[in-house]
C-alpha cells in the first residue's frame, strides 16, 4: 500500500486525525447523530462520509443519505426545497461522496458517488462528478487517511461508479495538510485550494467505446448530433441547429420550455442508440432516460468569439448549468479533436491530431468564464486514442460535525448504538 496512505484506525471507524477522534455515528438525547463534511468541490457542493460512519446495507445507506440531503424519503415531492437537509436544489448541489481505503496498491483511496434529485428519492450510484473529486484530497489530508508529501502531494482516486482512477495533485509545502488558497476558476468567487486532476484511460466510461454509436456524426429528432464517452457520456449538438446562439444565458434557456422538450427527445434518442445502462447492467428505457438526472449529458456549441476555442452551453441534463461541469468539460474537449464531431466542426484554433502524442490545452467558454482541459492524444490506424484528460478546479470544507437524523427507523437508529 502507499506509504503515505495511514494504516487502520485502531478503533474501527475513528479516522487517524487526533483531531477527530470522537467523530463517528453517535446516540445525543435519543437521536442519531452522523458524522458529516460538507464541502465544495469546483462549482459542485456536497457531502462526503468516511464509509464505516455508514450502514454496509444500501437500504439503510440511502435512508441515511436521503435525510442528510434532505430528499424524500419515498417516491417524489415535487417542489422540495430541501429545508430538512443539506442539499441545495440543482443536480450540482445534491451530491453525496463515500469513501473508503483501496484495497489494493492501485489507487490510494476508493470514491462512490451518491447522485441525488432534490424532488426524488431516487439515488442514481452509476455516475461519477469531476467537480466534486476536486474536494477528496482535502477530505483524506484533513481527516488524516492520506500523509501530506512534501511540496507536492499526489493521491489516486479509484471511482466505484465509473471504474476510472484520477491522480489528484496538490501543493503541500509544507509537507502538512495545508493547502494554500491561491486558485480561482470560473463559477467561483475568490481563492481556494488547488488541486489538478488527470483521469487515467477515461474512454468509454459508461459504454466502453470513445464513440458509443460508431460514428462522429448521427441524426437525432431531426437535428445532427455527436455522442461521446469520455468521463460521462455526453451528446453535443450544434446551438444553431436549435435556433440558438450558444450565448444564451442560463435564465433564458431555463425559460424555453420548448428547447428542452427538443434536448430531451435528442438525448432519449441518443441514449437508447448509445445503449446506455443502469447501474445493474439492465439497458436504460426511453423513460428512464427521460427522468435521468444524470446522463447522458447534452451541450450545445458554438464557434468561439473570443480568445476561447468553442462555446458551450451545457445541460446537466434536466437544466441548464451555470458552468461546465468537469467531466463533461473533458468530453467535450475530447470531442473537439476528434476529426468530424459536431464540436470539432465549430472549435477553432486547435491542433489536428496526428500518430505522434501529443498534450492539447482545450479553452471552453461557458457562462461562467473558460473551463481549460489539458488532452494527451494522439491518432493511430485504430483511431483516437486518449491517455489522459486533466483540469483544474478548487475545493473547500464548509464545517465539520455531526447530523442528527431525528427521523432514523428503528434499523439505522440500532447500527448508531452499536458505536
């Protein structure tokens, strides 16, 4: 195992922190009480729970999550604002991370996302979130599952969902879990902590394949579209094609009923061609990806300009998002290299890909500033190849404490007495 990954907790479940030592699952006037950090990862927010502070089984797991996020606990509620919980209505503030040591010398720390909607109790477990991530190498320094090296701390992420490892990369100079604030990105007001992430071997994260259909180009409910799976499987089509500019403001788009009426035939459309599939293995209906809160992502583009190399307009995929989400910023940076895509007719300024690899810097403009991922590439007989794709985001803890689930069933309740 790494050495710099801390070994067990003498006592099952006490992270290494001494600062943390009474932070587990607790019984406070009859009520459980869950250890919790709420943080922000990129333009994303959240919860991340240390696994042994969760029931092994998924029932009692997702009841517990549920209350925390403040989601229903049966069936829908629509209009939910969330008042119980911690969760924040968009899909981007309504993620749960568990994590876990790796099992083996592979990564240092295992990743399972918990996607949730704030009108649902649904929980879709088949997804990973870019933004998000950028939070855990703060969680593990902080609670002390990971050592600090001395300038420059590295720490692989093994995601559960997606079976894709990210090498995380902070500046610790100190060699302690200091991180220093000196980084912005669009969406985000002021200077957090850094952290670059590179996915390993992203390709083909939910289909196996870089083009799940085959082809650069399809045709989808009436409009030309290109599917690709880089991260997240994502469609993208062309602003135009829809009577868009691609500049069009989150608020505008969230108020044309009639586009995204259009974006969800697309992406049903495109989904069931892509075969994508749940989280059993058991293939998506027309209306499962009609409810999906999660993929396939959809995006339009446009030509840039500016200094940037394509406009983006991105869905997550139910709304319009503020920002471009990470993985989606890395799939979609891949797809404007690939020869022939609908994002590689409308960038402008890029490198063409040839047999020798090469590391493209992809600039993409999206409302809330320019998303930059950073592509090793190259083109071969078999066609694109893609190493790696790495970006840049910032992550900061909210507060460290407990969560008092005042409504826990008797179940929950007898695994928070058993600590």
């Amino acid at each position: 195992m790494n050495a710099r990954l801390h070994d067990a907790p003498a006592a099952a479940g006490r992270l290494p922190n001494p600062a943390l030592a009474g932070f587990v699952p607790r019984i406070v006037n009859d009520v459980l009480e869950l250890p919790v950090y709420h943080m922000r990862g990129g333009t994303s927010t959240g919860i991340v729970l240390w696994h042994e502070h969760l029931p092994a089984g998924l029932t009692l797991r997702e009841e517990a999550i549920r209350a925390i996020m403040g989601v229903p606990a049966s069936g829908e509620a629509k209009g939910n604002r969330q008042t119980t919980g911690l969760g924040r209505g968009p899909s981007t503030s309504n993620k749960v991370f568990i994590v876990d040591r790796a099992p083996n010398d592979e990564a240092d720390i295992t990743s399972t996302l918990a996607q949730l909607a704030a009108d649902k109790s649904a929980i879709d477990w088949s997804v990973n979130c870019g933004n998000m991530s950028a939070a855990l190498t703060m969680y593990a320094l902080d609670t002390g599952i990971f050592k600090a090296s001395p300038d420059t701390t590295v720490m692989r992420i093994f995601n559960t969902n997606t079976r894709v490892t990210t090498d995380a990369t902070v500046k610790t100079p100190h060699g302690t879990p200091y991180i220093p604030a000196d980084t912005e990105i669009p969406g985000v007001i002021g200077k957090f902590p850094g952290v670059e992430l590179s996915l390993r071997n992203p390709v083909g994260a939910k289909t196996g394949k870089l083009l799940p259909t085959g082809n650069a180009i399809d045709g989808f409910a009436g409009v030309e579209a290109s599917c690709v799976d880089v991260a997240v499987p994502m469609v993208i089509v062309s602003a135009a094609a829809l009577g868009k500019t691609g500049q069009e403001t989150v608020e505008e788009l969230s108020r044309d009923h009639t586009l995204r009426e259009h974006l969800r035939t697309i992406w049903i459309e495109a989904g069931l061609k892509m075969a994508l599939r749940k989280k059993n293995g058991e293939p998506m209906s027309a209306e499962d990806l009609a409810q999906s809160e999660t993929i396939p992502k959809i995006c339009m583009v446009a030509a840039p300009t500016g200094d940037e190399h394509i406009l983006v307009r991105y869905f997550t995929p139910q709304t319009p998002h503020n920002s471009l989400a990470v993985t989606g910023g890395c799939c979609l940076a891949v797809g404007c290299l690939i020869p022939d895509t609908v994002a590689n007719r409308f960038a402008r300024g890029l490198p063409r890909l040839d047999a020798t690899p090469s590391v493209t810097v992809v600039q993409m403009r999206n409302p809330a500033g320019v998303l930059r991922a950073r592509i090793a590439a190259a083109v071969t007989d078999a066609g694109t190849v893609i190493s790696s794709a790495a970006y840049e985001r910032s992550s900061q803890i909210f507060l460290r404490g407990h969560f008092p689930l005042y409504s826990a069933s008797p179940q929950l309740k007898a695994f928070g007495e058993r600590w």
